[in-house]
C-alpha cells in the first residue's frame, strides 16, 4: 500500500468531519470517523513539521550565504 499524500489525507480529514457533522451517522460510525480523523490530522501535522524544519534549515543556510 503506497502513502497517502498530504492533499489526500487532509480530505479525508475533511470527509470524516463533514459525516460527523451531519449527524445522520451512528455514534459508532461517528467515533469510527474521529479516530480515521485523528490518524490523519497527525499524518498531516507530521508533514507540516517536516516542512517546517526543512524551511528553517533552508533559512538558516540562507543567512550563513550572506554573511
């Protein structure tokens, strides 16, 4: 099985809350969703990290370049 992209996982993350908030889901189904939830919004923050610590280091590299 290959690894979700972040655009796939953040719409699924979306799809989950969207089922969830129109309440016509059971209360099983709904925790089901908020567990596939939760999954992929730390999927999502992971890859935020990891762009966050790639920009920084790009950055910093950037600065020593102007010295």
């Amino acid at each position: 099985m290959t690894e979700k992209t972040f655009t796939e996982a953040l719409g699924d993350l979306q799809n989950a809350a969207g089922e969830i908030g129109k309440q016509t889901v059971s209360l099983e189904e709904s925790m089901k969703l908020f567990e596939k939830g939760m999954k992929d919004a730390e999927y999502c923050n992971g890859i935020l990290d990891d762009a966050e610590q790639k920009i920084e280091i790009y950055d910093k590299n950037g600065e020593d370049d102007a010295e």
